[in-house]
C-alpha cells in the first residue's frame, strides 16, 4: 500500500493515520473544520484502547487521569456498585482513563503534523480502477490506493456507498460539559454514575484540575430554545449533591447538546476502494462508552491488514469479518445500557438495584474484565 487518504480528523483517522504512519505507509487525513473545532467534552477509553494508544506513543497521561473506581448509584440515590476499575484495567496491562477529548485531538494532529490538512470539507469520493479520489469543497482533490472514511456519524463516504442508510434515532439525549474545577464532592480519579427513572446523569475526574459531566434523559430530547439547567432541573426525579455542584460551576455556554442515534445494520463497510470505519461505519449510542475505543480497535486491525495485505478486496472484507461482530455488540450493548439506566419500572430498578448491590465479588471481576478489554 503506498498511499491512504483518511476523511476526518477525530479519534479514528488520527489513529489511523499515526498507525500507517509508523508502518512508512503514506498517509493524508483531511479534517473539515479549519483549525481544531472539537467541543470542551470528554469520555473513558478502557484500557485495551489506552494500550493502543500507548502503542502510538499517543501521551494519554498529559489529556487525562487514570480511572480507579467507577460508582453507580441507583433509583433513590443510594450507591449500588464501586468497580474496580483501576485494579482489574492494570492487570491486563494498562490504565483505563478519562480524557479531554479535545486536549487528545490536539495533541494527536500534531503528532500527525504535516500530513493533517484542516479546512478540507470531503464533498464526494469516486473509485477508479486502480485507486480512489476524494474532492474537496475548495475545488481540490486527493488520490490513493484507498479512500478510508472516519468522517463520523454523518459520513459523506458512507452516503457515497449507501445513499439510503439513516441513523436511528432513539428519542434520547441531553448535555456533556467539561469544567475547569473539581465539584468539591468528587474524589480523583473516580466517575459517579446516577441512574434515575428517565434519566442518567454523570461526573469524572478528567485530571489536570478539570471534570466531566452530563446529563441525559430517555424519551425526552434537549430543547435548545428552553435553558438548559431549568430542563435539568425539571426533568430529574432528584438532583444528586454533586451535579448540584456541577450545575453551578458550569455555564450553558460549555454544556454540549447530544442526540442519541446508532446504525446498526449497515453491510457491507466498503465498495471497490472506499472504506469505512468508526461511527461512520458502526455509530452507536454513548451508553456503553465504547464507540471512541471501537475506533481506535478499527483503526489499529485496518492498519495492520493495510500494512500486511495487496488484495484490496480481500483485506476489506477481511476487516470487517474481523471487526463488525464487535461493533454491532457495542450497539446493542449501548442501547440495552440506555434502557437498563434510565427504566421508568419500579419494579425493574429495584431488581436492577438488588442485583448490582450483591454482585458477588469474583462476578464483578468478570464484568470490569469484560469492559476493560473490550470483550
Ligand atoms: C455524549 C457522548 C459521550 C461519549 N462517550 C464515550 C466514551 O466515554 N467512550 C467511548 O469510547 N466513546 C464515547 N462516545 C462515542 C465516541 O465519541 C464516538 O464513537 C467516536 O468519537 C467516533 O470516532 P470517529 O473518529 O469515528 O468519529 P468522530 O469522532 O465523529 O470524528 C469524525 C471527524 O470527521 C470530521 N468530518 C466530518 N465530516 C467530514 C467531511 N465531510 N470532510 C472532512 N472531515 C469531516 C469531523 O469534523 C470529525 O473531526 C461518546 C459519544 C457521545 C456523543
């Protein structure tokens, strides 16, 4: 393979592009927005992905903080469960963290340096017969073996290869912030997770002095007319001590709105020499946390077939044998976690809380086990 060109500049296509690039493949991502747009927000990559990363001499520990316990609590605030997280993340060989996203992007462009190209909004993608071309919204275009789409949810390379697949929207969503202050009743290096009837609400150390937050409603979607607090505030059965903090320390202006969607059943992930990978691929809900690190898996198993493999079609097809199955459990995971956090039957949470409370402790070891290595 002697040249990839990647179409966008989030979390997958930097991979990508830093995993072909230490293999001495050439690469060029092309990001639309014309300097580093992404949002104050955050998120937890588990530790096969920090493993990844690490890999790529990506300096995780600079973007965030090493998670140690995960809290949830449940229907009437009471705390349910403390993962683990930290301890069983370390035994399989890396920290499971919480990052700035935005501070990780800007650190992975300039790794990628010269070869990220920003203001370069993809308008269309085309197969030759012995390469592919995407065109550019300023009149230019750009040639390779292949044409990997990581534009995200609303790919244009994925509607090049599926004019009729759509989202589905689940009737969920609400806000994600990022403050600059710790609320006074968060310990580091913990998340707390509070799950109400219709509601899910969260707050993490994100380190460097900094948190996360969000709030997110089921069958409720975020008015953006309305204030966003009053909704919060409205819509919470009650509002737990900390988020409390969060609310005051934050201002509108930082909370992120969010709309949950998934695609589910898109086959196949490629046509001739245009491929795709990440949410453009497999977008899946946030309520599993784990579309970030799927990407991240995607990009390191299409690199090494990319590195390994001249037969185009047999390495696409290769990669998504490897790697569908994965993403379409993520999905559905993602949307049991929706339902299972934010159940409005009293009697489901109250069998949901029981049984979180009393998880035996080698069951919990299999549970953190399974979400730290993506298994
Ligand atoms: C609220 C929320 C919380 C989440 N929390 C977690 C979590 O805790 N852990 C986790 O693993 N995942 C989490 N996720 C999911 C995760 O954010 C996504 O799965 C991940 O960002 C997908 O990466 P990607 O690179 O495929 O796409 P994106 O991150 O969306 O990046 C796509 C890039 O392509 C660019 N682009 C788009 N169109 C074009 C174009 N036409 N031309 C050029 N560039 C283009 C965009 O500007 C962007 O930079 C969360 C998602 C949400 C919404």
């Amino acid at each position: 393979m002697n040249k990839v060109v990647i179409i966008g500049g989030g979390i997958g296509g930097l991979t990508l592009a830093l995993a072909l690039k230490q293999r001495g493949i050439a690469v060029t991502v092309h990001e639309k927005y014309d300097h580093q747009q992404h949002h104050q927000t955050g998120f937890l990559i588990w530790s096969y992905a920090i493993a990844l990363l690490q890999k790529l001499d990506v300096p995780v520990h600079l973007v965030g903080t090493p998670l140690e316990v995960f809290e949830v609590h449940g229907r009437s605030g009471q705390k349910i469960s403390e993962m683990p997280i930290g301890k069983i993340s370390r035994s399989h060989g890396a920290d499971s963290f919480e990052i700035n996203r935005r501070r990780l992007i800007e650190c992975m462009s300039d790794m990628v340096g010269d070869d990220l190209e920003f203001g370069h909004k993809c308008v269309s993608v085309e197969n030759s017969k012995d390469s592919a071309v995407a065109f550019f919204e300023d009149g230019s275009s750009d040639e390779g073996d292949v044409v990997v789409g990581c534009d995200g949810a609303h790919s244009v390379v994925r509607a090049a290869i599926h004019p009729d697949a759509e989202l589905k929207m689940l009737d969920a969503g609400g806000w994600i912030a990022v403050m600059d202050q710790h609320p006074p009743s968060l310990q580091k290096n913990r998340h707390m997770d509070f799950w109400q009837p219709g509601c899910k609400a969260g707050v993490a150390d994100i380190g460097n002095g900094e948190a996360r937050w969000y709030v997110g409603f089921n069958h409720r979607l975020p008015d953006d007319s309305v204030s966003k607090m009053e909704q919060i505030k409205k819509g919470m059965v009650h509002i737990p001590e900390v988020i409390q903090q969060c609310m005051e320390m934050t201002t509108e202006l930082q909370m992120v709105s969010t709309k949950a969607g998934d695609l589910l059943a898109l086959d196949p992930w490629y046509q001739g020499r245009l491929l795709l990978m990440g949410d453009a691929a497999h977008a899946t809900s946030p309520y599993a946390g784990m579309g970030a690190c799927a990407a991240i898996a995607d990009a390191f198993a299409l690199a090494e077939m990319l590195d390994q493999q001249t037969d185009v079609e047999m390495l696409l097809t290769e990669f998504q044998k490897q790697r569908k199955p994965v993403a379409d459990a993520v999905i559905k995971e993602s949307r049991h976690g929706l339902d299972m956090s934010t159940s409005r039957s009293r009697f489901r949470n109250w069998i949901r809380d029981w049984g979180l409370s009393h998880i035996p402790e080698h069951k919990m070891k299999e549970i953190v086990d399974e979400m730290v290595t993506g298994g």
